[in-house]
C-alpha cells in the first residue's frame, strides 16, 4: 500500500467477505487503524464462513469494524 496512495488517505469497505483469519485481520487492522469497515447482512451465508468454533479466542476474526444489517426489512432509511 506503501506509495500507491498518500498516507492517510486510504479507507476500505467490504461487503458479503467471508471471513479472513486471525493474523491477517490484526496485519490489516494495524497498517490501516480506524479505516476499514465490514458491511454485512446478517442472512448473507458468505461473511458468516469459515465459522467460528473457539469462543474463549477474543482476537479479531475479521478486519475492521464490522457493521451488521440484520433489521427486516431492510429500507434505505434503516439505521
């Protein structure tokens, strides 16, 4: 990321990504702190897999913050 676009100017936003993994969630977090965004609705199968099964395990299992649509229905005006 270094070089192709001026530090600080970088944001990502995914939509319907399965999830990545402990240690490439906290690489991605750390070069880009407060900047990426997960959009997920919560009938859509693809972000909820591979599925969790280690509960005690707080690291992150996907980057960023993820935002959850799981309001029915869902409208242009749902928060």
């Amino acid at each position: 990321m270094k070089g192709i676009v001026p530090e600080g100017q970088l944001s990502i936003y995914t939509f319907g990504m399965p999830r990545v993994g402990d240690y490439y969630a906290e690489e991605f977090d750390r070069l880009l702190v407060n900047k990426t965004w997960r959009i997920v609705h919560r009938k859509d199968l693809v972000p909820h897999i591979p599925t969790r099964t280690d509960t005690e395990n707080t690291s992150p299992y996907h980057h960023g913050v993820e935002i959850l649509y799981g309001v029915e229905p869902m409208l242009r005006t749902s928060s």
